[in-house]
C-alpha cells in the first residue's frame, strides 16, 4: 500500500477529516483495539448476518492487537466444521435426573403436599364461602392446630424423656446412645448449615439455611411430613437404609381406622396423589385406591412399630385434616436412596398397607359376635411382616407336582409397554401412573364432556412431557390457547403433580413449568384458588442448585403474583410463614422476596413489619426477616430507595428474646448492607448501637453473625468513623481469633478483610495490633487444608498487604515456602504471587530477596502434587517482578529447569517448560542471551518428545526464545530449527498445532530469509491441513502464515497451491483457502494474484467458481481503495457470475459488489458501478436469506459509492407498484436508503402535483438566484 | 411473511426500519408519504444554514424569518398536523415496545 497514488491518498485525508468531524458530532468513537487502526475495518459495523456472534470472543482482541496487518473476516475464521468448538457434546450428555443430585434438605419438597385449591374471595364477591370450600380462616386453623400439636408432643417426648433419664440408672445402657447422640446435637448447630451451604454457596452463605432448630425438635416433622420425628435415641446410624428395614419398622398396623375411611378427610378427595406411586405394572386399572389421598398412601400411621420410637405419641389425632403421625425415621435415608428404590418403597408401602392382616376390631365388625372362637396363635408363630416377601419364598406347591403344560396366554404382554394410542409419545414406567388412563381405548364419544378434557390435557401434556420437539411445540400452544377453556382446575391438577415425581429430570420439569407459565399469563385471575398449589411445587425451584432452575422459579412466581395479585399471595403464603417445618418457612421465605420485587417493596411493606413483629410466634418474626435478607439478595442495590424502611422493620429484631431471630436479623443487615454499598450508612444509623453491644454480649452462631453485618457496614463509612469502628470491634475480633470454630473462623476473616480495605484505617496500627495476632493464628498448616478456608485466608492476606505493603507479609511467610506441609506452602505461594503481582517487588530488600528466591525454588522442586499451576504462577510472577535482581539467580533457575527437563514425569517436564517461557523476557532483561541460546539447544533436543501436551509446552517455549532474543542470534539457527518443525505440524493435538504453527508464523514473517524456498513450499502443504483444524487460533493462524510464507517466496507457487485447493470438497477447507488467497493477495499486490484467479473462474466447477468469486470478495473487502485499479478488470466477470442461474455465484459476486462499491466510493468508478447495480437489482426479489441479505448489501455498498439519489431512481419504480409483493420488497430498500441518508433524499424526491388543498409541491426548491 | 422469515435478518431489518420515524411500508399511501418528504424537506432546510441563507436572498427575507415560517409550515396545515400527529404516536409506541 505504500505506492498509493496521490489522489487516493488525498481522498483518504479527506475522508479521515470527515470522519473525524463525525465523529466529533456524534461522539461515537471506535475501539480501536476492535477495530483495529484502519479504516477498511470499520466497515463490519452491521447488522449481523448469521448467527455467529460477534466479537464475543477475547481472543479477537489480543490477536487484532498483535497482528494489526492481516485481518481476515471474524464471520469466516469463526467458522466451524460441524458443530462448533465447545457444544459438541452437550447433545449427548445424559439426561439428568433432579433427585439424583439434591441432598437431604432439598429433597423434603417431596414431603409437601400439594394443598386442595382455596376460596378466592375476590371471585366470590360478597357470598359467604361454601362450607366445602377452603377459606383463609380455615387454612389458618388448621396451620393452628398443627402447631398446637406440635408443642403437645414436644412436651410429651420432653417428659418422656425425663422420665426416660430419670430410669437411666443403668449406665451401660446408654452408653451407646449416649454417643450417638452427642454428634447428631451437634450436628444441628453448625454442620448442618454446612452442608447445605456448600450445595448453594454461590448465591447466599450457609447462614440462611436451614439451622434454625434449637434442638433436634425442630426437625420434628409435621404430619403429612416425613421428616426424622423420632426424639432422643435414634439417630440416623440406627436406620439402616434397606427397603426391608423400614418395611419392618413400617409394618405394624395402626391401632386406629383405615385413614381413608375418616369422614375429615374427604377434602383430600380432590387432591391428586402424590407422586411416587408408580407401579410397574401397567396394565393396572386405576382403582379407588388411586384415589386415596397422597398423604395416606405414602404417610401410613404406623407408630410404635420400632421400640425406639414408643413415645411417639401413638394416637392418630383424631378429626384432623392430616391423620399421618410421623413415621419414624423414614426421611434419612433418602439420601441413601435411589429413586427406584425410593418408588419402590413407597408401592410395597401402600401394598402393605392394603395387605396387612386384619386387627381384632376388624374382624370383630366383620364376623358375627358368636359362633366364632378366637384361638391363641401357636407358641411358634412368628409373622411375616412384609408380605412381599411372602410372594419371594418358595411356593407351596398344592395336590400332585407334577409338569402341566402351562396355557398360553396370547394377550399377556411381556413387560412391553403398550403402543399409546394416536401417536402419543413413549412412556415411561413412572408415567404409567399419571397417564395410564390414556391407554384404555375407550370410545372418546362415551366419556362425558369432563373426561374428555381430561383426556385431552393428558394427552397434551404427555406430548409435553415425552414428545418430539414438534409435538412438543404444537401441544404447548394447544395448551396455552385452549388455557381458560380447559380452566385452571383441571389443568393445574393434572400438571402439578407431575411436576412430584420424584424420577422428574431437569428437561421434563423445565418443559412443565415452562407449560405452568404460559398457562399462567393465559388463565390470569383464574389461577387465584390454586396460587398455594403452585407454590409448592414450584418454590423448591428457588433453592436448586442449577443456576437456570432458580431463575425459572422466580419468573413463575413473579407472574404468578403478577396475575393473583398481592392480597391473593399474602393469604396463600402467610400460614407457611411460621409453619413448623423449617423448609417450608425458608423457601417461602424466598418467594416472598420474589413477590416483593415483582410487585414493589413498598406494597409488602405493611406486611412485612407486621409480619417481623408477629407476638404469636418466633418463626413468623423469623421468617419475616429472612424475607427482608433475601430480599436484599434479590435486588441487590435496587434496596436503596426502601433501606431505611427495611432496616427499620427488622431492627428490633437484635433484642429479640429468640437467638435465631437475633442471628437472622444480624444477617439480613449484613446483606442490606452489602446490596446498598457504597451507599446507605444513614440507615444503619440506629442499629450500630445494638450491633455494637451486641458483639459484647454473644458468643458463638449469634456473635458471628452480628460481626458480619459490621463488616458489610463498616465499609459504607466514612474514613473517621470506619477507622474508630474498626478499633472497636478489632478486640472482639482478636479475641476471636483463637475461636477452633471454622465458621467463625471464616467470618472473622471476613471481617478482617472488610475492616481492613476501609479506607481511615492506618497501616501502623494493622501493623502492630493486628498482624502479630493474625499470623500466629491463621498462618497454621491446618488453614490450607479447607478449600474455603484458605481462600479466604489468602484473600484476606493479600487486603492487609494492599495496607501494610510487601516486605512486610511476604518477610513473614517467606520462610514457610520450606514448610513441610504441600498444602501449606502452596497456600504461601499463592498468598506471595498475589502480592507481589498487586505491588511489585520494589519493596523487597536483598535478604528477603535471596530468602525468597531460595524458598521459591525449594517450593517449586520439592512439589509433588498434579495443581501444579500455583508454584508455577507464583515463581513466574516472583520473576517478573524482581526484573533485573533476579540476575544472579538465572543460572540456578536455569539448572533447575534443565534438570526437570529431564524428568521422567511428564507434568514436571511440562511444567519445566512453561517456566521457561514465562521467565524468557526477563531473561533479556539480564541479558542473559548465551543462557538462552543453551536453553534454545537444550529444548531443540527435547522436539522429540512424545507427550502432546508436553511437546506443545516444549514448542511455547521455543516461540517465547525466538520472540525474545530474535531470529539472527536463535540458537539452533532458524535454518535447522524449521526443518524440525515441519514433521511437528502434522501432530493432530491441538496444543501442539497451536504452539507449532505460532512458531512456524513467527519465523516466516521475521526470519524467512534463513529458510529455503523449497522449505516454505513444503511447509504450505502441511498448512492446507491445518485449516481443517477445529480451534479458530490455529485456522486463524494459519491463513496469517500463508501470506507470510507468499511475501517470502514470492506469490506464484503458494498461489498454485491454494487454487489447487479450492477444488476439495469440504467447504470449511474451501473457505479458509479464498481467505488465504485474498491474504496472499494483499501481501504480494492484488496484479501478482488477480490473472491467476480470475483464469481459474474458467473452470467449469461450482466450487471452483464459488471459491473465486469469494476470494475476489475478500480481495476486495482487504485491499479498499487500492480496488479502483482492478475494478475494470474484474466487471466481466461479476456481470457473468450476477447473472448465472446458481444462487451461491449471485450471492458471492453480491458481496464482492459491495465490497468493491465501498472501496472505491469517491474514486469516480460510478461508471462500473452503475453497470454492475443493473445485474445486482434483478435480485432483489430473491428469498433465500442469504442472498438477499448480500443483495440488500451490495445495493447499501452503492449508496455510499454512488450516491442516495441514484438508488432512489431506481426505487421509485416500485414503491407504489400494483402487486403488494413487490411494494414491499421496494419499501424495504426505500426505507435502508432512507435510514442511510435521509438528508440526501430531500433534493431527489419527485416533484408531486398538489391536490385540492393539500401542497405536495416544495415550491423553495425551484428558487434560483 | 413466510413463517421462515420470522427469524432471519430480514425480520430484523424491517424491524429495525420501522423505529424510525419517516420510514414507509406497503401500505402507505401517497399522501402520507408526501407528509413525510415535506417534513424532512423542510427540516432539511432549517438544518442547513447555506441553503436557508439562499432561500433568504431568493425571498428577501431575513434568515431567521425563513426558518421560523419553514418550522410554522407543518402547523398550517391541519389536515396534516393531524395525520403527523397519529403518526408520531405510533412510532412512539413503536419504539416504546421495541
């Protein structure tokens, strides 16, 4: 480009100062990292055309900046073969099931029950409820009475046990019990929360979770609720997760009536079961047992059934809605579980329920009072107590064994499952139960209306559930139009309990709520009876794991509360807000939050202070705060408006007489806290007294928290008041230093790290009140060992650094690089890297200097383990960083390496590699180029090595050599360097393709010379394969080397090649090949390349042809203006391809059209122009979107190039043309034009005869001086 | 619009099209289109001060006197205020929506 001529070189002047004033005007301005410094590049500023995306991806960035010159379109390099990068397999991975990855806490949604639908007043106007109906006040009753039960079996297990303790005279009889349930206390304060929070630490800490129990009576299930009930002795260790074993315990029947058969429970009819009852055998008929509530089926009142559990209260409370008591240590060992076993528990559960023998009063109301004896059972009997073993043992065979032959039956079917009937999709076993009915070939026209509309939502649903994506996408949209005509009733009966299943896998529940949401936009206010329903279902969602399960449930029960509204919701979920059973109380906890963002903090702000006040219970006043906490965790710094209210309501929360709710409240400050910073501090005003008294009264769980809502506070502050806060509560946290619990440990650090980045406090007074204390606590072996913990230690090492500066912290730990604990001098290097790499190592005199590099180098030989990454990044950023000092050290280091690179572990020869190229520009800096050039032999020696992934970091290493001491003074020289590298480049790994053709390219672009041209050609063939490559960097790099390689050798036989290639079948090779060509073009002058490409167009081949057509495109779209002396030459042959029948050839030529059009606009080609427009226009009717889009293009490339009026002209034909089609397709390019150069139209409109009153004519544009 | 037409660029065009004031459909007819080359034809001319100071001295008017009428013209016109008026409207909700 340097021989411009110097008209073109004025236009470019002149447009530069356009482009600047516009620049100026609009005050957009270019990245000019993504752009790059050229003009030509800022044309791939449109629409994108496909689907890739653009400039997502970083590595675009580096390489623009590195190799500003050649540029190939990102659309083509990005391209892939087949599928692309990354998603290849994600087609294939295994369907997930939920219940395999949720832990104990999570799974307790399968204990709730989906409540029956409830009044909604607002539907009912001023009548007074049905009787059958349940309102409000009812729901609240019952919540009521079940917490009254509650305490009433609390009091009694509590005098049990008393009395139980009282009788414990016997020592050795608890001794075992003894120790089994010291643990699981325990467990109830601090692990628990563990656990859980290691599943959901991304979004919240452990301490929201679930560990409100005071003791293990918490956890006390409700009824209906199967939760680990039994008080006292039992532990989990007792309950051996066999099938038999529960059975056993479940087995003994209860000392009351059949539940079923309790007139109270009659509203269950309606409720759907359930899940979980699947029974495998599908020819089963739905019988009156499937109607049998859920609760009955899986909840059997079984008490007393293991001795352990004999004050469990043994009375089925009588009346109540929910007539299960609490099976005794059923729920741990769900986790043991697999679902399976779990469905199969719950079916031999309800067999056994059926099956089991007759009591006395049965048989007494069955036989007649006398003629009857009751006879003593034999001294021998034992029963069996699972009659599903009975079916195991061996027959009894009955009268003569002898061989029958057995009668065939044809219409038995073997485990098959039935063809459903029209089309319906696959079922599975576990579907069988819930749309089994839809097997029966019934004659539709008998059913009466209700049935079939039942049937068809079934059907519907299944084709949701199972079915192909098109039936799947149809059935939706049946469902979603069909949503009132169906009503919310029978939809929401049948789609929720589906949604209980316990085989549920994460695509069929996205399908289903996805269904649950459009239903819901559709049904509207319709939905209010069953608002509970849903919730149940769906606020499990809100503490899944998956990330997408979570958002999903926010946005259904945003448009839940949406189409219900807020009174609506507020009844449905304020009984839930002191329900017993912790899990319900934190998950509605969590959709309270979402409704408050969906409908506005200030509408549930009455609520919630009534709420957080509550006088009847600590679990409402509990829960009303977590609201405010997850609240604050929803909407981050949209709290700030609201901050003041919300702290205002919880803030007699840090007095409350209940621990937990003090602890809750300490957090959810720490979380408004931590949503509104920088901001807010004036809102915190008033709690600042109590936490500050606070942390000198607590200790333990509460003290924790309420240092963590000042360390999210403290940070708000102002330099003065941060640093006289931190003083004060610095004691409390010294103290606590020493604490062995690892919770308080980690908040403390915390702590630590919030207190100490606040800006009024100063370094001395770290330095010397903190410091001495911190290291000697935190800085043990014993931190490294917890992921979490170390972390955070590091973390918080590296705040106190920013403060107090290098010498300091890394003169403390220096010495523990020669620790005897991995772990641990692993920590210390991670903690050193960080802060060295934050400020520099300035600081470091020569004795902390040769201590480190000593320790760094003993840490580095000495580690063993495969996360190796730590040492090597540590010691790379130690070198970097001490620049020049570390000179006198290199040739120990150097040593080092050499000797590694001779080991015969792979990952050390690796890693020994990697060093090198870190340290190889610091290595220049010292000018230790001899070292170097014995490190380039060393690694030349080592070409051969067998490991890829080694060899690639052998190659890396070369590349950082040869980019640092040039190619003059490379040792082994370049000439017998390349050689090597070209068998390399056969090597299918992708580390090794990358390193190699980096080196490669390094070397043809600066060191060339030192090849033969013979060399370079046989280099190319290798190239051609590697544009099949899969990773965009090597594609990438490649189609770079073949220009370098052409502006070496000269363009000739690298363009054979290339042409040759063009001929392959596969289109990616194909593609990368035109770019090659257009690179090559660009380096070597579009004359050395144009003769040759534009003969090859004569082969009669579409590829060929295609091929040609693309590189012109690319040719064009580099060289820009230099285009003005080509433009003739190649009109002949875009008029041909413009005009051929194949689409491909009047696409590509479209594109070369536009390209050339906006190089050589203001270069007074309109001549050329004008002609290639007239072949273009013809196209503008074509539907195929490829094509259009280049058509449309080309047309817009015109505009700039000849002017808007021009394209105006030729628009006006058909702007109001008879046929709509037509007048469509024109508007659109009226409307581009338009959108392009508005102003310039105005001269070029058509002059319109006025009419009547109406003045169309612009009489100024006549005026003439 | 063909169902496959939904999603690709083209869709996108034209709903990017449709956001700016001016633009035209199908269904325009030339009354509405004349109303919006007046507008952009006098917009034009208050927007560049060389062609309103050469209307000036065609008219001999001073120059603040052609754009104050230039801008007036819309207004006179009633029949055209209306039609622009429900236009506007649409657009706004156009690119409310968008």
């Amino acid at each position: 480009m340097a021989s411009l001529d110097p008209e073109i070189a004025k236009t470019q002047e002149e447009r530069k100062k356009m482009e600047q004033q516009l620049a100026s005007l609009t005050s957009v301005t270019f990245d000019t990292d993504l752009y790059g410094g050229s003009d030509k590049d800022s044309y791939l500023t449109s629409i994108p055309a496909n689907e890739d995306e653009e400039n997502m991806d970083a590595m675009d960035n580096e390489v623009a900046r590195k190799l500003a010159s050649y540029t190939a379109p990102k659309a083509l390099l990005k391209e892939m073969p087949g599928v692309g990068d990354g998603d290849a397999d994600l087609g294939f991975r295994k369907p997930q099931r939920i219940i395999d990855r949720e832990d104990d806490y999570r799974q307790r949604r399968l204990n709730r029950i989906i409540s029956p639908e409830r009044h909604d007043p607002f539907a009912a106007g001023e009548k007074t409820p049905d009787a059958s109906v349940r309102t409000y006040a009812d729901v609240m009753r019952e919540e009521a009475l079940k917490r009254e039960k509650e305490e009433t079996l609390r009091a009694i297990a509590k005098k049990k046990k008393e009395e139980e303790e009282a009788a414990k005279a016997a020592p050795e009889k608890n001794k075992e019990s003894d120790a089994a349930a010291v643990p699981q206390k325990r467990r109830n304060r601090w692990d628990q929360s563990q656990d859980d929070g290691a599943a959901k630490k991304a979004k919240t800490s452990d301490w929201d979770m679930p560990d409100t129990t005071p003791g293990r009576w918490d956890a006390t299930p409700t009824p209906g609720r199967m939760t680990d009930a039994t008080p006292g002795r039992r532990n989990r260790w007792d309950e051996t997760p066999t099938p038999g074993r529960l059975v056993d315990s479940d087995a003994t029947p209860a000392g009351g009536a059949t539940p079923g058969a309790t007139p109270a429970g009659m509203t269950w009819d309606a409720t759907p079961k359930l899940a979980g009852m699947a029974t495998p055998t599908p020819k089963r008929q739905r019988s009156r047992w499937d109607e049998t509530p859920a609760a009955m089926g899986s909840v059997t009142p079984l008490p007393g059934a293991t001795p352990a559990a004999a004050y469990t209260p043994g009375v089925t409370p009588v009346g109540g809605v929910e007539l299960a008591t609490p099976t005794p240590g059923a729920i741990n060992m769900r986790g043991a579980i697999t679902p399976e076993q779990y469905n199969l528990l719950r079916w031999e559960r309800d067999i056994e329920e059926r099956n089991r023998p007759l009591t006395d009063e049965e048989l007494d109301a069955m036989f007649p009072q006398e003629g009857y004896k009751i006879l003593e059972p034999p001294a021998s009997y034992v029963p069996i107590r699972t009659p599903a073993r009975k079916l195991l043992a061996t027959p009894t065979p009955l009268g003569t064994p002898l061989y029958q032959i057995p009668e065939e039956n044809r219409g038995q079917q073997f485990d098959v499952p039935k063809e459903a009937p029209g089309g319906l999709p696959f079922m599975k076993p576990e579907d069988y139960q819930y749309f089994g009915a839809l097997l029966n070939e019934e004659n539709e026209e008998e059913l009466s209306p209700e049935e079939q509309k039942e049937r068809k939502i079934m059907k519907l649903l299944l084709k949701v559930k199972n079915g192909t994506p098109p039936q799947r996408k149809t059935a939706l949209r049946q469902l979603t139009d069909k949503a009132r005509e169906f009503g919310a009733g029978p939809l929401f009966n049948r789609i929720l309990p589906l949604l209980m299943q316990p085989t549920l896998e994460d695509q069929e529940r996205h399908l289903l709520v996805k269904v649950i949401d459009r239903v819901l936009y559709k049904l509207d206010e319709l939905v209010r009876p069953y608002v509970h329903k849903i919730l149940v279902v769906i606020e499990p969602l809100l503490i899944d794991e998956d990330y997408y399960a979570r958002v999903e449930g926010r946005e259904i029960i945003s448009n839940l509360s949406k189409a219900a509204g807020l009174a609506t919701m507020i009844a449905a979920m304020r009984p839930d807000i002191d329900n017993i059973d912790e899990y319900v109380r934190n998950t509605t906890a969590r959709a309270f939050s979402v409704v408050a963002s969906a409908l506005g903090i200030p509408a549930l702000l009455p609520f919630l202070k009534a709420v957080c006040q509550s006088k009847k219970s600590w679990q409402a006043r509990h829960t009303g705060i977590k609201i405010v906490q997850q609240i604050a965790i929803l909407i981050g710094c949209a709290v700030l408006p609201h901050l003041r209210s919300l702290v205002e309501i919880i803030e007699h929360g840090l007095n409350d007489e209940n621990q937990k709710v003090r602890t809750i409240t300490a957090l959810s400050l720490a979380a408004l806290a931590e949503a509104a910073a920088p901001y807010g501090i004036e809102s915190f005003d008033s709690v600042l007294k109590p936490l500050w008294k606070g942390i000198r009264q607590h200790r333990g769980k509460v003290l924790a928290a309420f240092l963590k809502a000042i360390g999210f506070i403290i940070p708000l502050m102002e330099a003065l008041y941060a640093s006289y806060y931190t003083k004060e509560v610095m004691l409390i946290l010294i103290r606590e230093f020493q604490s062995p619990d690892e919770e308080m440990k980690k908040i403390v650090l915390k702590v630590v790290k919030q207190c100490v980045s606040t800006e009024g406090v100063e370094a001395d007074y770290i330095r010397n009140d903190i410091l001495p204390e911190f290291f000697r606590n935190f800085w043990v072996r014993r931190m490294a060992l917890d992921r979490r913990n170390y972390k955070q230690l590091v973390d918080t090492t590296v705040e106190i650094a920013n403060k107090v500066g290098v010498a300091d912290i890394v003169g403390r730990i220096v010495e523990d690089l020669k620790d005897e604990s991995e772990p641990y001098r692993r920590m210390v290097m991670e903690t050193i890297e960080k802060v060295v790499t934050n400020l520099g190592a300035a600081d470091i005199d020569a004795r902390l200097e040769e201590l480190l590099i000593d320790g760094i180098l003993y840490a580095f030989q000495e580690q063993t383990s495969d996360d190796a990454n730590v040492m090597l990044n540590g010691f790379g950023a130690v070198v970097n960083a001490l620049g020049q000092r570390v000179k006198p050290y290199l040739p120990q280091i150097c040593g080092t390496i050499k000797w590694r690179l001779n080991n015969k572990s792979a990952k050390v020869r690796q890693q020994a590699a990697d060093l090198i190229s870190r340290i190889a520009v610091v290595m220049k800096q010292c000018q230790e180029e001899q070292l170097m050039g014995h490190l380039g032999v060393v690694l030349y020696e080592y070409l051969g090595e067998e490991y890829p992934e080694v060899l690639g970091s052998i190659l890396g290493a070369l590349k950082s050599i040869v980019n640092v001491i040039g190619m003059t003074k490379m040792t082994p020289p370049i000439k017998d360097l390349l050689p090597r590298l070209t068998p390399i480049l056969k090597n299918r790994h992708e580390k090794v393709q990358e390193n190699c053709i980096d080196l490669v390219g390094r070397i043809a672009d600066r060191g060339a010379e030192f090849v033969p041209a013979r060399e370079w050609m046989r280099i190319c063939f290798e190239l051609l394969e590697m544009l099949k490559a899969h990773k965009k960097g090597i594609r990438r790099a490649t189609v770079n080397t073949f220009g370098y390689i052409a502006k070496a050798i000269g363009p000739q036989d690298v363009l054979a090649t290339l042409l040759n290639n063009l001929k392959v079948q596969e289109r990616q090779n194909r593609v990368c090949t035109t770019v090659a060509i257009a690179i090559v073009a660009e380096t070597c002058s579009p004359f050395t390349v144009l003769p040759a490409l534009m003969n090859e167009y004569r082969v009669p081949e579409l590829n060929v042809q295609n091929g040609v057509l693309k590189s012109l495109s690319f040719l064009f779209e580099y060289i820009g203006e230099m285009g003005k002396d080509y433009i003739y030459a190649v009109t002949p042959l875009l008029e041909d391809a413009l005009m051929d029948r194949d689409l491909v050839h009047r696409q590509t030529a479209a594109s070369a059209v536009k390209h050339m059009a906006l190089g050589v606009a203001g270069l007074g080609c309109e001549d050329a122009l004008v002609h290639l427009l007239n072949y273009v226009w013809p196209n503008i009717f074509e539907t195929s979107p490829h094509v259009i889009n280049a058509v449309m293009e080309a047309i817009e490339g015109m505009r700039v190039a000849l002017g808007a009026a021009v394209i105006l002209n030729y628009c006006l034909q058909g702007l109001f043309h008879p046929a709509r089609k037509v007048r469509e397709v024109y508007w659109k390019i009226y409307n581009s034009l338009y959108i392009g150069a508005q102003d310039a139209l105005v001269a070029a409109y058509p002059i319109l005869e006025d009419e009547q009153n109406n003045v169309y004519s612009r009489p100024e544009l006549m005026m003439f001086i | 619009m063909q169902a496959s037409d939904r999603f690709n660029i083209n869709s996108q065009l034209e709903h990017l099209q449709a956001k700016y004031v001016g633009t035209g459909h199908a269904d325009l007819n030339r009354f509405e289109w004349a109303v919006n080359i007046q507008r952009d034809s006098y917009a034009s001319y208050v927007g560049h001060y060389p062609i309103l100071a050469y209307f000036a001295i065609a008219e001999n008017e001073s120059i603040g006197r052609e754009r104050y009428s230039f801008m007036q013209i819309e207004e006179k016109d009633s029949c055209i205020t209306s039609m622009t008026l429900s236009r506007f409207c649409l657009c706004f909700v156009v690119v409310l929506t968008a």
